[in-house]
C-alpha cells in the first residue's frame, strides 16, 4: 500500500490538535463547569482526582486489550472511545442538572479523556513502526497551539453565552477525534506474517509461560521502577494543576468586594458636578431609574456577564443586566457587538447636554443644548493653571485661589482647597469634563504618549448583583473595558502631537518632525 507521508502527517496533526483542544474544554474548564452545576469545592476535588485514578488504573486495561485482541485495532479502539466521550458530553448537555447522573456522565467522560491520551500517541508509534515517519513534533506542537486557541476562545465565549458552550465545544472535539483516527488507514505489511508463522513455530508452554510473566503488573513495575516514579509525578502534577484552576475561580469569586444594598449606594454625596455631567448606575433621569448591571454571581461561586441570564433564589427570579426586557436596562447588552448607543459598556453615560425635559431621539448629535465654546468657569481655570505653573512670580497666587474655590462653592462645596498645579487640573476634569476639552489639554500639556503608553487597556467599571448571601448585595468589578481589549490595547506616537503640513513643496515651509 502507498502511503502518503504529509497527508498521514496532517491527519495525525489533527488527531493530536483535537485531543488537546478537548483536553483544555473537558479538563481545564471543569471547574467552571461544575461549579455552574451546583458542586462544591471539596465535590469538585473529589470528582477530578476519581477521574485521574481510574484514568491512570485503566490505560494499561484498555491497552492490553489492542496487544491480545484479533478484531479490535488500536484505531478502532481510540475511535470508539472518543466516539463514547462524545455521547457522554452529550447526554451531560441534553439530561437535567441531576447531581448523581452529572457526577457519573463527567467521571466517565474525564477517565476516558485521559485512557485514550497514550492511545493517540501510540497511533504515531504504529505508523512509524511500518516505516511511516508521521512527524509527532510538529503534530504535538499543533496540540499545544490548540489548547492555547481553545483555552482563550473558550473563555471568551462561555463569558458571553454561558458554560454550556463548554459541552457544545467539548461534543465537537471528540467528535473530530474520533472521525480523524477512523479515517487513518490500518497497514498490513509482510512482516506481520513472517511474526505470525514465528509465533506458531515457538512452543506453546514457552509463549504461555513468558506471557503470563509479562502479563503482570508486578512484572511491570519492578521492571521500570523509575518510570513508575515519573507516572506518579505526571499524576500529582495534573491533580495539583486541577486544584490550581479551581483555586483560581475561588480567588477571584472570593475578593473582599465592599457590597452596597443598591446600584446608587457608591455614588451618593459626590460632587454635584459627578451626577450633573454622568449617568451613574442607579440614579433617576427624567423619573426613570436607570438600571446598568452586567452580571450576577450564584450562590455556587459561579457567575454570568454581559449576557441577560435568569436565575432563581428564593422563589425571585434575578436577570444578570438587571431587568427582563431591553428597554428596561441601560448595560452591557451585547457588549462585543461593537459600539451600540442603546447600553454603556463603561458602566456609565453622559448626562450632560441632556435636558430632562424634552424629548430626544437615541441618536447621536441629537442634543437640543447649546455647544459651550468658552465660559467663566474656563477663563478662572486657565488663570489659575497659569499663575501655578509659571516660575517667575507673575499673576496673583491669591486671586488664582479664590477663583478654584468660587467653582468649588458654586458645586456645593464648603470646605476650601489650596492652589497646586494636582488641584488645578484635577478641578479642571470635573468641571469641564465632555466639554471637548480634555483632548487639547492632553496635547498642550504633552500627557498623551505618558497615558497611553504601552498598549493601554481602560478598564470599566461592572455591577454585579451578589447572590452569595442571605439577602442580595451589589459589587463592583473593575474590569478591562472591551474596545480597548478587542484592538490590544491603545499606544499614542509621539508624531501625533504635531500634524503633516500639507503642500510643503510649493509653500517653503518645513514639515513637522517625523512627517
């Protein structure tokens, strides 16, 4: 039989590339997955390390079955077992969130997950074994890029659609695995029947005697003492790299949030200007409350974000954007979908420019308010900016004080602040902030390169209702804000301080630098 090298590589690649894949979907989301199940930590322990016993115990079973049987074949046997696998996850997708049959479905699914890992890598052997050179390097080295592929991917949606895509991806992986190893084809060389005639030509009693021998797992283990010792160092490692996963939802789950009794607790008795200028997370406009929630955490440490989930505790229903329909919430609705006017995806909205009491339409620009170009409140600000960080003693230190306090009293202040150049300009943030003038200060003051540097992720600021305890609380989650996240981050280059001078052939000016 001919066979082609390359295209038994990339089929192996496959092979390899999908049982990592699951590998990272099965094993390293369990935690993720069991704990939306409702299970413990000491449950959850309890389950993984049955898994990898009885994986570790039956290997050498389902192996010795290829070695002695006439009709099962080592591409057969994985394929049927994957096929297994598959059907498990199945029935953990379809059948009801029942404790005993989740623990049975997930325990045969992770044994079987880890019995037919050496079958995989036997399958190179086989080939190699005909004088095949399948390239196992370059087909396991595909399986680590899957795991990595698979681990980010998955994170991302099982954030946005919930942990039963963890099934979903898990069905369509061992699915591939096992169509792969059933379309690889089975050899029969020569040589397999010159082994066979020298077995019948070998006494019975001698083959009988040395196999049964072989047979034993004492034999086995005294034999390659050091290879046991290796075994049982792979075993701890991947139960502690479980127990690690877990460790690391828990910590995050269990971050000494402060917990407020309504989205609107953490902003009250701010600065006037705060609530005048932004929509904050349960204030009132126009006498609706404005409800902006991006999850809610489940009493089993599981939770659910940007993605309008029901749960139930205590006979209420919870909606994880904080309300049943999408008029009602003002959040995080399909936060990855691109820029959408209807729902902030900082956790905040612009207040300013918004007149309660007229009617607008959700457009942008649509703002019936005057555009402010200049106003007192700027002249005292550029005062104030200018006499603090000029060195020579011009303008009147005094004056430029007063002029920072007077905005500050007419914001509801009573207390009185000192003149520094930290005072000023963060006085100037608040008091003109959406007013168009943050871009140019940034540019003036040379503060763009400084604040975006580095691939600059903003972050946003997430409600999410805590259903851990007896009554339900508020957190807030400071996370990675998702335009920033979805480009990798923002960098300003130092050109952009300056702009191209256009036509510098014919009007004998100089360009700026760097254009």
């Amino acid at each position: 039989m001919k066979i082609n090298t390359n295209k038994m590589t990339f089929q192996y690649c496959i092979l390899q590339g999908a049982y990592w894949a699951s590998f990272c979907i099965i094993y390293s989301f369990a935690t993720v997955f069991l704990l939306d199940r409702g299970f413990s930590n000491s449950q959850i322990g309890v389950l993984i390390a049955a898994g990898n016993i009885l994986g570790v115990v039956l290997q050498p079973v389902f192996a010795s079955i290829v070695d002695w049987s006439k009709t099962i074949t080592l591409h057969k046997l994985t394929g049927i077992l994957a096929a297994i696998m598959a059907l498990l996850v199945l029935f953990l997708y379809v059948l009801p969130n029942l404790f005993f049959a989740v623990v049975l479905l997930f325990l045969m699914t992770d044994t079987l997950l880890q019995v037919i890992q050496p079958l995989i890598n036997s399958v190179s052997v086989y080939y190699v074994n005909k004088g095949i050179n399948v390239d196992f390097g370059a087909a396991r080295g595909i399986g680590s890029l899957s795991y990595a592929a698979a681990s980010y991917l998955l994170g991302g949606l099982v954030e946005r659609y919930g942990c039963s895509v963890i099934l979903v991806a898990g069905f369509l992986m061992v699915t591939i695995i096992s169509a792969t190893v059933f379309s690889m084809p089975i050899i029969k060389e020569a040589a397999e029947e010159v082994c066979a005639k020298s077995l019948q030509d070998t006494p019975s009693h001698t083959i009988s005697q040395e196999s049964k021998e072989k047979e034993s797992i004492f034999f086995f283990i005294g034999r390659y003492k050091y290879f046991m010792l290796t075994l049982a160092g792979i075993t701890f490692l991947f139960t502690f790299h479980n127990m690690n996963n877990a460790s690391v939802v828990n910590t995050l789950m269990s971050v000494p949030f402060v917990k407020y009794n309504d989205l609107y607790e953490p902003f009250a008795n701010k600065d006037a200007r705060l609530l005048a200028s932004v929509v904050v997370p349960g204030s009132s406009y126009a006498g609706t409350e404005i409800i902006i929630q991006g999850g809610f955490i489940k009493d089993n440490n599981s939770y659910v974000a940007y993605s309008n989930e029901s749960t139930q505790k205590n006979g209420t229903t919870y909606y994880a954007l904080g309300a049943e329909g999408e008029t009602m919430f003002s959040g995080f609705n399909n936060v990855n979908s691109g820029e959408d006017a209807n729902w902030t995806a900082t956790g905040f909205g612009v207040r300013k420019y918004m007149p309660e009491g007229e009617s607008m339409s959700p457009d942008r620009l649509s703002s019936t308010t005057s555009y402010i170009d200049m106003r007192l409140a700027e002249v005292y600000l550029n005062y104030a900016e200018a006499v603090v960080e000029n060195g020579s003693g011009f303008g009147d230190k005094e004056l430029a004080e007063n002029y920072l306090n007077a905005l500050r009293r007419r914001a509801g202040h009573t207390d009185r602040i000192s003149l520094t150049l930290e005072s000023v300009l963060k006085e100037r943030r608040v008091e003109m902030a959406f007013e168009g003038k943050r871009f140019w200060d940034m540019n003036r003051r040379r503060e763009f390169h400084t604040e975006f540097s580095n691939n600059r992720i903003r972050k946003a600021l997430v409600p999410m209702l805590d259903l851990r305890g007896a009554e339900p609380k508020y957190v807030f989650a400071r996370v990675n804000y998702f335009g920033d996240e979805t480009r990798g981050g923002r960098t300003f280059q130092n050109i952009n301080y300056y702009r191209g001078i256009p036509n510098i052939a014919t009007n004998g000016l100089v360009q700026n630098p760097g254009h």
